[in-house]
C-alpha cells in the first residue's frame, strides 16, 4: 500500500514560503495578495501577483488530514482522507475587475485509506459472509483519488488588478482534471460463508477472487470522480 511521500510535502512547502518572500522583491506597492483558503482540496495558504491590468498568477498550497467512518458498497470503514497539493494557477480578469477565468494545474497526493475488522454481514463480491468476534477478519482498501501533476480550470472572484490593497476576498469554482480513482483491496483473515462454512481469506484462491470482484465493484462506483470538484473561500490581504 502507498504511504503519503513527506518529503515530497516539505518541498512543496519550502517552494510555496520561498515564493512568498521572493514575490514582494519582484513587485510594488498593491501587487501582491496573501490569503488563507479553505477548500475541498483543504486548508491551505496562496500568494497572488499581479501581473498586468488583465492578468495575474497565483501559488497555493493546500493539505488536509481528517479521520472518519465511511460506507462503501456496503462494508464499514475507519477511514483517513489525506489531502496535500501545490498548485500554480494563472488568472485572466476580462474585465480588469474582480472577476477572473483561471488555468493552471496542481500537483496533488490525495487519498482515503481504510480499515475494517468489525463483527457482522460483508457483502464481498457476489457473496455475503459473517464475521464474528473470534475472527480475524480484516479489509483494508487504498483509494487514491489523485497522484501527480493535474490540470485545472475554473472561474471565481478576488483580488482585483484594479484594488491597491486593503482586506482580499476570494471564492473560486473549478474542476481537476484527473483519473478516475484508483483502488487497492486486501482482505485476509477468517469468517463465514453463507453455507455456514468456516473459509479463511488468507489462503484461499476462491474468496480472493471475490475480493477482486469487490475492488472492481469499488473502482466502478468511484469512476465519477475523474473530475473532482473544487471550491474554495479565501480571506487575506493585498500590500
């Protein structure tokens, strides 16, 4: 199973602070903004500069780690979302107001691991079985929802080329352009058919193939996915 690359997640950070300070020496007065975000790619923190009266660029830096329970194709999960991007997006103002249609892409690591062991009725595949409390039943699934360098495109409002500073507000809609999810199954341990046979994940070429089915049943209610929707709020201030 993949593990989420920490040092890819240091760079990611260090290149996003380097840019913060490197920007100001770029510019003058009124064409940097700095601003918090929160989002479905999570909570992160973006510096905008103006380029022209038309044009500005953006570098955003987003992450997220939250634990919860989730329900998927029937089976019960103790679940981990880890969220992590760095993103650089160019805005175009056609107006030259706050209104802005942006392109760019994020290089993002975003994916849900799961873990189930819980007594009860799993539908695996084509078949149910039971788990009982002396089983050692385990399913972990890997869903990764995105790896690499993704394109994104959407539109929003904020920081105005026009604006020489003050309080900035942003919202922004846009999709990611990326694959559909994919998804690692393994379920070892014992428990029940639905003859009443004792079976053992572990050992049994038959049950896995089940457990294939069941990856695949997973894959295919993910595969909407391939655009993942992102919204975002942002609140800063342009010096």
């Amino acid at each position: 199973m993949k593990l989420i690359s920490k040092p890819r997640r240091l760079v990611q950070t260090v290149a996003l602070g380097a840019s913060l300070l490197l920007i100001p020496v770029l510019g003058t007065a009124g064409n940097l903004g700095v601003a918090g975000k929160i989002s479905s790619l999570g909570y992160g923190l973006e510096a905008d500069y103006v380029l022209s009266d038309k044009f500005s660029v953006r570098g955003q830096y987003n992450t997220l780690d939250y634990d919860d329970t989730f329900k998927e194709d029937d089976i019960d999960y103790e679940g981990t979302l880890d969220l992590s991007s760095f993103g650089v997006l160019l805005d175009w103002h056609p107006f030259g107001g706050a209104f802005r249609v942006t392109a760019g892409g994020f290089n993002v690591d975003n994916e849900i691991r799961g873990v189930s062991t819980a007594s009860g009725t799993y539908e695996i595949g084509d078949e149910e079985y039971t788990v009982g409390p002396n089983d050692n039943f385990r399913a972990d699934a890997l869903i990764t929802l995105g790896d690499g360098f993704k394109p994104y495109l959407g539109f929003g409002w904020g920081h105005s080329p026009a604006n020489q500073g003050g309080l900035l507000l942003s919202f922004d809609i846009g999709v990611l352009l990326q694959d559909s999810p994919d998804v690692d199954l393994q379920v070892t341990g014992s428990a029940t058919d639905p003859f009443g046979n004792p079976v053992d994940f572990s050992s049994d070429p038959t049950l896995q193939a089940e457990v294939q089915k069941e990856e695949d049943n997973l894959k295919d209610d993910l595969k909407g996915f391939d655009l993942y929707p992102v919204v975002s709020f942002g609140i800063g201030w342009r010096f």
